[in-house]
C-alpha cells in the first residue's frame, strides 16, 4: 500500500465521503426522474465505499477494502436490475417522474 | 389364552361396518356384526373350556391375568392395561357376548327397514367392544375406560333416531345424568389411587382384606360411596334413574341389550368388584342396601300407571336393579349375580317380545291402543308370557331362584326390608301382567288407529302380523332361558370369591310368601284387566291423588328440572351468556379487535404512494438510528 501525502489529513476523506452521501440523499429525496434518483443510490454507495477505504488504510486492516469490492459487486448488479426495471417502467408508463408511479396505492 | 381377542373381534366388527358399512349390503352388514359377536361368543366360550370351567375340579378359583403392556408410569403409580378373568368375570362375559348376539340377530330382523343400518350395527359392536372391556379390565382405570365407552354408546343409540327431538334429548339426559355419576366415581378411583397405590384389583383388594374391619376409615367409606355414586349414575338408581325412562327412545334392540341387560348392570358388577372395599365399609353397604330397596319400590309404583310398553318395561329394570342392589347392600353379592344373569334373561326378552308387539303394531307402543294380539303373534305371546312368568317370581322358572335369594338375604339383614321387598315383588307381578292382559287380551282397541300412521310400516297391510323368523328365534331362545336359568348355581359357582358366612339357606317361608305375593299380584292383574276392566278406572277416580303422583311419576323428573335444570339454564343464559360472554369474553375480544384498527388508521397515513415519501422514511429512520446509537454512547 503506498503511502498517502502526509499533508492531507485524515479528516478530509472522511468529510468529503459525508459530503458526497449527504449529496447522494439529498438527490434521492428531491429529483423526481427515476435515473437521478437511481444515480444519486449510486453515490451514497461509493461514499460509503471511501469511508470504508479510508478506515481500512488507517486501521492497516485488509476487511474495508473487501467490503468495497463487495460494494462493488452488489452496486454493479443492482445496476443491472435496476436499469432493466426502468426500461420497463418507461415502455409500459411512457414517464419516468417518480411521483406518478403510484397505482400501487389503492 | 388370547383374552385380547373377546373385545377385539366386536371392534373390528365396529370398524368395518363403521368405515365401510355406507358401501355394503345388508346382508354383508349383518355377518359382519352379529359374526364378530357370535365369534367373540365362541372365543369366550373355548377360553373358559380351556380354563376348565366346563369340566369338574375347581377351576378359575384365582383370577387368570394377561398383561399386554404398561399404560401409564407415573412415581409409584404402574397402570397396565391387563385382562383378567376370574368367576364374576365368566359370568358377566356369558351374558354379554351370549345374549348380546341373541340381540344382535334380533336387531336384523327388528331394524330390516330402517335408515342408518350400518351406523346403528357400528354402534352395537362399538357397544360390545366396550361393555366386555368393562368387565375383562384388571384395574379401575380400564373398568372406568370400558364404564365411559358404554356411556357414549348408550348416548348414541338413545339419540339413534336423531331427527327426533324427544330422542336426542334423551340422549343428552342420559349423557349428562351419567357424567354426575362418573364424577363420583372418578373420585373414587383417585382416592384407591391415592391410599393404595395402585388401581390394580389384586393388589387393591389384596391390601384391603388384609386390614382388620375395624380399620375401616373414614376415606374406607368416602370410597365405598363414591363408587356408588357411580353406580347409580349407571345403573339407574335413585337420585339418577331418571334418564333410564327416557332412554326408551332408542330402537328397542337398544333398551334389550343397554338398558336392560348388559349396560345398565354395570353398576352391580363394579360395586360387587369392589367388594372388599364395601366389606370393609359397613355404612356405606346399608346405604347401598336402602337405595336399593327404596329403588326397586319407588320405580315399582311409577310402573304400576304406565301406558307406553316400553315405559313400563323402563321402570321395571329401574325396580330390578334396585333388588339387585338390595342384594348386594345386604351382602349377598352373589345372589345380585345372579339376579343380574336372570334378569338380562328375562327382561331382554321382555324388550325384545314388546319390539314384537310394536313392530306387529306397525310403531304403536301406547298399551291402551293395544289388546286381544294373542290370534295374530302367538309366538310373542308364548314367549312374553315366559318372561312375566319369571319376572313375577313363580316358580320354577328363574326369576323366583334369584330374587328368592335376594329377598332371603334382606330378611336376615333386616325383616322391613324383606316386607317391602316382598311388596314390591307384588306389585312387580301385578304391573308386568297388567301389560301382559292389556296387550294380548280383551278385545282389540287398535282398529281406530289408522294401521299406517306411525311411521315404522312399510308393509303396507293393516292386521297386526307375527314377526320374521331373525326375530321370534332369539325370543325362542331367551324364553328357555328364562325359565330354566334359575338352575345355573350362580351362587355356588361365586361362592369362593365373597369371602363371606354364606347366609342360611333362604327360610322356607321366606320364599312362600313371596311367591304368594306374586300370584296375588298376578290375580289382581287378571281381575282388573281381564274379568271386570271397570275396576281399575274406578281406582283411578277414587284414588285420584296418589294416581296422578304415580301416574306423574311423582314429579321427579318436574322437581330436577325446576331445582337443577332451569337455574342452570336460566343461570347460564342470564350470567353467563349476556353478563360473562357478551360483557368480558366478547369484550376482550372485540377491544383487541378495535384497538389494532384504530392504531392500523393512523398508521396507514405513512402508506401514501408516493415513491419519495417513503424514501423519506427510510433517510429519517436511518437518522433516528444513528441518534440513538448516539445517545446511547456508540455501538460499544
């Protein structure tokens, strides 16, 4: 593993993997077009994943980089379904705004 | 000696008229359950040859026990389910596998056009599967088994014409009126098993005769009582005769064999099991002895107003069993064997003879819709006359040998209850002729009932008519019986099992005044129904009060439904039903009901649709999470 640049602090990583999950929940809570939402799940993912690198790279223990791969993994799938899903959402609704995909209710 | 095989083959006779009996035709129905029964005859028969009872010496003077396997271990207590068969035991399988497939070959003839016939042979094997259990069980437990399993089959068959109100009611009462015995009874059995240890009867009796009288504690006679309880429930004593009466409305095969021959002396046969525990309970074998007089006089004046056949017939084993038990209250427990054996003789027949006479009457059973039978079923008419005969006490025939020995051991146990013994063999002889006459002579009364308004005839002619062979072969066989069944020693026979002084043979005037007390009850008979049939009207009138207590049988049945039924009734629908059920249990139930609704209501507003407010959701719960693990320090 080599050796990060001393000048930068722990601290930063941390915060900008908040940040971008702060960004990724914020997306997913008030863009109404399913892609955004779905791409704003994707990067809460990787913020997690960065939090999970950085801690591993400070506790000099191999399991955080494991569970980004298997971030990775899970991610890459769920990619896969979701899109599928939203393609067929589009061919059947003509619409991809969130809040009309309702008739579930009642 | 494969004692297993006497209860198994009625039961396999039960199951397979029971599963497959709707398929099969009448004539398969009939092999399977009169064969089952005659093969369980011919087993019990070949296991008392082989035991030796039909050839000299001495033979079963201990009991032969089979154990098959332990039923129930708990800390000292060693239930096994084992059959034994000792002298009170051959007997009472002689009188239930034989005259209980007399009945059954009656029963083919008797139920040839009825609905449910296989349902109705099912519940006589089942009956039978039952009733030998009772007698071959080796412990209290078994006996309480077989005891319950006849109960069940009694309930059923009273209730057999189910569509009938009166019948199913009937056999409720029976139902429910037996279960206030088996309670007592079932006391007792926890109180053996309490004080002794055990249920068996060898070892039961074994540590009971090895006390001294004297010893006899309180819980001695708290047992010997609350078997009686049982047996009184069973065997129709007072107070809990009364659903015998209304048991009648069973099919009349049924009133032969449950209520008159096997069933209904189960009671006798326990308490004379019990014996020893009675011997050495001397208030509660007195007690025993007045219920059982006070049986026998009370069901004899209730018969002596009756105007159904069956009625009649109901009260008089009512007053049967109450010698019996006078028998055994007065410790001759060998003679009330005896009297037990003669009468499922007789008073089968008695049944079995009136199932004649109504089926010739096309379902009438009312006696005064009867009279002058005798040209149209002679044979019924010979063979109820035998059975009158024997009942009456004349003799030679076998009800005199029995109730003579009854009635000798009441007079040295205490000369009033001899007298009223000797009273109510009267009046036994006299009501028993007085159906006899009605039925059979006078002039005919039943050409104003329309021949076909009762329901049993499919005939479709009108003149009364002997019945087919099935049925008049077994009243021929049964009234043999009854008139020489007497000369079967049965108290010598049971002589080494009641360790007693064996009373004094009966003083010989003991028995002459008896069998004039019958006579004069039969003359009487003959002279109010035969020469001068004003008399009895005139009785009637002028005795207008005690003829309406007797001919009401004195409330009794009025005074437990105003005293017990209708509290509990009234109790149960004003308590329990509007103030318990509707007000707490329903309460709880339906509050439960609305308090989940309610809280479902203000929940399902979260459920709106809309994608993103779930979303929502999901980000504010992670948030509270995240507080709480906060608050509460971190993860560790």
């Amino acid at each position: 593993m080599p050796p990060l640049p001393p000048s930068v602090p722990l601290s930063w990583y941390l915060s900008l993997s908040l940040i971008l999950f702060v960004l990724g929940i914020a997306g997913f809570l008030f863009r109404r077009n399913i892609i955004t939402v779905f791409m704003s799940i994707e990067l809460m993912l990787n913020a997690v994943n960065l939090s999970f690198i950085t801690f591993s790279y400070k506790l000099k223990q191999v399991d955080g980089h494991i569970f980004a791969f298997f971030v990775m993994v899970v991610a890459a799938a769920e990619a896969a379904v979701g899109l599928a899903i939203i393609l067929t959402v589009f061919k059947n609704r003509q619409t991809l705004e969130i809040d009309e995909l309702s008739s579930l209710k009642n | 000696m494969q004692l297993w095989l006497i209860p198994l083959l009625p039961l396999a006779g039960f199951a397979v008229n029971g599963l497959l009996g709707r398929r099969m035709s009448k004539t398969a129905i009939n092999a399977v359950a009169a064969g089952s029964v005659l093969l369980s005859f011919l087993w019990v028969l070949k296991t008392l040859s082989t035991l030796g009872v039909f050839g000299g010496g001495n033979p079963l003077e201990q009991a032969y026990t089979e154990h098959y396997y332990t039923w129930i271990q708990s800390g000292m207590l060693n239930i096994g389910v084992d059959f034994a068969i000792d002298r009170l035991t051959a007997v009472m399988l002689m009188i239930v596998t034989g005259v209980g497939f007399l009945i059954h070959v009656y029963a083919i003839g008797y139920m040839a056009h009825e609905g449910g016939y296989y349902r109705f042979f099912a519940y006589l094997n089942l009956f039978m599967f039952f009733m030998l259990v009772l007698v071959l069980g080796a412990n209290f437990l078994l006996l309480f088994v077989g005891w319950e399993g006849v109960g069940l089959c009694s309930y059923l068959l009273i209730g057999f014409y189910f569509t009938e109100k009166f019948a199913t009611d009937a056999g409720n009462k029976a139902f429910i009126v037996n279960r206030i015995g088996d309670f007592g009874f079932s006391l007792a059995v926890f109180l053996i098993a309490m004080h002794f240890g055990s249920l068996d009867f060898a070892t039961v009796f074994g540590k009971v005769q090895g006390m001294p009288v004297e010893s006899s504690a309180g819980w001695m006679t708290a047992i010997a009582l609350l078997l009686f309880i049982g047996a009184t429930g069973k065997s129709a004593q007072i107070p809990l005769y009364v659903w015998l009466p209304d048991a009648m409305a069973g099919p009349t095969p049924v009133s032969a064999l449950i209520h008159a021959a096997t069933m209904v002396t189960a009671g006798v046969y326990m308490v004379t099991r019990s014996s020893a525990i009675f011997l050495h309970a001397h208030g509660a074998l007195e007690v025993v002895a007045i219920i059982g007089l006070a049986t026998a006089f009370f069901a004899a004046t209730m018969g002596l107003a009756q105007t159904d056949i069956k009625k009649v017939y109901a009260y008089s084993t009512v007053s049967q069993l109450g010698y019996m038990f006078l028998g055994l209250g007065t410790g001759a427990f060998s003679a009330g064997i005896f009297h037990v054996m003669t009468h499922a003789f007789f008073k089968a027949l008695l049944f079995l003879g009136a199932g004649s006479v109504i089926h010739a009457m096309s379902g009438e059973q009312d006696l005064r819709k009867m009279g002058g039978l005798r040209k149209y079923t002679p044979i019924t008419f010979w063979t109820l006359l035998c059975a009158s005969v024997a009942i009456a006490g004349v003799p030679p025939f076998s009800g005199y040998h029995s109730k003579d020995a009854i009635l000798a051991s009441a007079y040295d146990y205490a000369p009033w209850m001899y007298w009223v013994g000797v009273f109510t063999a009267g009046m036994t002889a006299f009501y028993v002729f007085r159906a006899f006459f009605l039925a059979f002579f006078g002039e005919p009364r039943w050409q104003a009932a329309a021949p076909d308004a009762h329901g049993h005839d499919d005939h479709g002619h009108g003149a009364p008519h002997e019945s087919p062979p099935s049925m008049w072969i077994p009243l021929a066989v049964l009234a043999v019986l009854s008139l020489v069944g007497g000369y079967i020693n049965i108290p010598k026979w049971l002589e080494p099992m009641f360790k007693l002084p064996e009373e004094a043979p009966g003083i010989p005037w003991t028995a002459l005044v008896s069998v004039a007390a019958g006579l004069i009850g039969i003359a009487l008979a003959a002279w109010f129904y035969l020469i001068s049939p004003a008399i009895p009207e005139g009785l009637a009138r002028s005795f207008s009060t005690p003829y309406r207590w007797i001919y009401n049988k004195y409330f009794v049945d009025e005074f437990y439904d105003s005293l017990v039924v209708e509290p509990m009734v009234d109790g149960s629908r004003s308590l329990l039903w509007r103030v318990v059920d509707v007000g707490g249990i329903d309460g709880i139930v339906n509050g439960a009901g609305k308090t989940v609704r309610n809280v479902g209501g203000i929940l399902k507003r979260m459920q709106s649709g809309s994608i993103r407010s779930y979303a929502a959701w999901v980000v504010l719960g992670s948030i509270m999470v995240i507080v709480a693990i906060g608050i509460a320090g971190g993860l560790r």
